[in-house]
C-alpha cells in the first residue's frame, strides 16, 4: 500500500485487517504530502477501500482518490483552534 499518512503502524493494521493477513506480509509505504489537516492520523477509511478494491482485482495495481467533496464529506467537523 502507498498512502498519505500521518500514522504509519495505523494504515498498516488496517491493510492487514481489511486484507485479512499477518502484519508481517504487510507493507505500507507513506507518501510525504501535506493537505491531511490531521485526519490522515485517526482514519484509515480509506486505506480500508483501497484493500477491499484490491482484493477484487487480484493482480491488478489499483489506484483510489476521493474527490475533495468525498474526502470532507467522510471527515468530520473540528475548528482550527479554540476561541480566546
């Protein structure tokens, strides 16, 4: 798996949950780009589609993006910073 990510050893669990093997079979590499705004450290949802996308395509690389509409609609509401 290549994936943007703010937590490694999280995307890895989930790519070896959704695929359903050994951690050790398993690999994860982080593409080191900006724009996760910190929702890349607690969801892996979409590492998670990816797996199962993959799984149906055996031997097949696949490629998944959300469009932004996509990516804020699985997000969640937090404001940038409390008010003083």
């Amino acid at each position: 798996m290549w994936c943007s990510t703010q937590n490694g050893e999280a995307a890895l669990a989930t790519v070896s949950e959704a695929c359903g093997l050994p951690i050790p079979q398993c690999e994860v590499n982080k593409t080191f780009l900006g724009g996760g705004f910190g929702r890349r450290s607690t969801s892996h949802d979409y590492v998670r589609q990816a797996v199962l996308v993959a799984k149906q395509m055996p031997g097949t690389p696949i490629k998944l993006l959300w469009s932004r509409e996509e990516d804020m609609t699985h997000g969640w509401y937090h404001p940038s910073r409390r008010p003083s």
